[in-house]
C-alpha cells in the first residue's frame, strides 16, 4: 500500500495534464456526504457544493474554500479531493463557484466570494457545523480572493458579513503581491485597477487587525513564487497581525493543493498544517 502510494505520488507531479483527475479518481467514497450545485445567488455561476462527514463532531469548523484558475478557469466540481479532505479533519466544507475571465473581472469575483461565505454562515448549522467557526480557505487565485476577502473588510460588509466573524484565513500558493506577475497574465482581469493596482493586491490592506492566517507554498512554485508568501506575511508580522507561514520543498503549484488529497496527504504535512492551524483557533466544543 505504501509503495503504491509513493507511485501515485509520482504520478501526480508528473504529470503534465490532468493531476486533478487522478487525485479525484482516489478519492474515497465513503466517510461523508456531498450535496452539489446550491445557489448562493442568482448567477449561473453563484454555485457552490457542500461535504460534511458522516459523523460531524461538535461544533464543527465550516471552510469556505476557492479553487485557483488564474481568475480565467475552475470548476467546484474538480475539487472532489479538497472537499473530502477538509471533511477527514472534522470539518464542513463549501466549493464555491464564482465568475470568471471575461464575465468576472476584479471586483465581480470577489463581491460572489463574500456571498458564498455569507451563504455558508448562514446556513452552517443546518449541516451540523458552527457558524462562529468560519473559515476562509484558498488555492492561487481562489487565495488571492479569501485573502482580499480577509484584509479588506468591504466586500463581506457588503454581503452582510463582518470580518471579525472569519477565524481565520488559509492560503495556498496565492499571488498576494500582483506587480510580480507579467501583465499578460493579470492585466485583463484586473483592468479596473491599472492606475492603481494596489487595490486588487492583498498585502496591501494589511493593517494587523486581520483574522490569524495560515499561508502555505511550495518551494518549486514558478507559477506564484514563494516571495509572495513570504512578502504578505512579512507585511502581517510587521503590523502586529498572526500568521504562520511553512514553505514546502519539492512542492510546485498544483501539487501544493494536491497534497491535501486522500491518496498523497501522507507524504506531504500541507493537511497536517491546516489542520493544526483550524484546531489552535477553533473554540473547544461545551461539554455536556
């Protein structure tokens, strides 16, 4: 079992196309529930998908989680793994849909983002989860979005949704600093903001007051290099604010959220990390 672990492993690193497909196809079946394709608002793409383990524990964490993309692809369907995963370590999971490249340009995306996690805390107890145990959760531009969510408060605001409400932020590989990037990859969706793209970048609503963050890369990233992470937490630390930061050898950009999957997780402590960062801030469940 071991060995076949390590080789599915491989092939996931390996491989040139499809990694998602081969960790879904892994996935186990059994151990919770999924419910697909509620609305969270009126908008074809305002969907997301539900998991919840089959036994949920006391006052389970709920975890809205975005999928990455480059703001331009990404179905909630494809992440049948994080879904499954979050739901191993006690958790309510929500896959969220949101706008894309063209029809989502920056702030659209965002504005769906804070409805989403407005919908989860709304509906958390319904599925046994606590809906002051609220999560943000992202991969590459699904982080960027949870984080824009997390440090500039007018978007859940907006949603009906207060800031303080949010435990905590979890990152993956998210490009937080976007003047790293070449303009052909960010510039059209982020056109609203060329004279002033600070507005679309995360760090720069950093004032310390933000919820704990939990922001993880792979060393082997070339997709959203690593300085982005350690330049938003550096930023954190400075103004006062927590985080913890962890940094992956070997890891490259898809497989640092691939990592979460049933059939890898073990080779990998990206679980682990989030995990541990979800218990640490999660109030102990009132004994009876």
């Amino acid at each position: 079992m071991i060995v076949a672990h390590i080789a599915l492993a491989t092939a996931v690193a390996l491989a040139a196309c499809a990694p998602i497909k081969l960790l879904n196809q892994h996935v186990p079946d059994t151990g919770y529930v999924r419910e697909e394709g509620i609305p969270y608002g009126p908008l074809a793409r305002q969907k997301l998908d539900v998991y919840r383990p089959k036994v949920v524990p006391p006052s389970a964490p709920v975890v809205v989680f975005f999928y990455g993309g480059a703001w331009r692809i990404g179905e909630r369907r494809d992440y049948l793994f994080v879904g499954e995963a979050l739901t191993a370590i006690g958790c309510i999971a929500a896959v969220a849909d949101y706008r894309l490249y063209p029809e989502g340009l920056f702030p659209l995306f965002l504005e769906d983002g804070a409805l989403a996690t407005r919908w989860l805390r709304d509906h958390a107890r319904e599925y046994g989860g606590d809906q002051r145990e609220l999560y943000l959760m992202g991969h590459s531009a699904g982080a960027h979005l949870a984080a824009m969510l997390a440090t500039d408060p007018q978007y859940l605001a907006a949603a009906g949704v207060k800031r303080n409400e949010v435990r905590g932020l979890i990152g993956v590989s998210g490009p937080y600093v976007l003047d790293t990037f070449p303009l052909t990859r960010w510039g059209p969706v982020f056109a609203s903001t060329r004279d002033n793209l600070a507005r679309a970048m995360p760090i720069s609503y950093v004032t310390g007051h933000e919820p704990p963050m939990l922001l993880l890369s792979g060393d082997d990233d070339w997709w959203v290099p690593r300085r982005n992470t350690e330049a938003m937490a550096a930023r954190v630390r400075a103004m006062g604010g927590e985080v913890v930061e962890r940094h992956f050898p070997g890891l490259d950009h898809k497989v640092a959220i691939g990592a979460v999957g049933a059939p890898i997780r073990n080779q990998y402590a990206v679980l682990q990390e989030i995990d541990q960062f979800i218990r640490a801030h999660t109030a102990p469940a009132p004994r009876h």
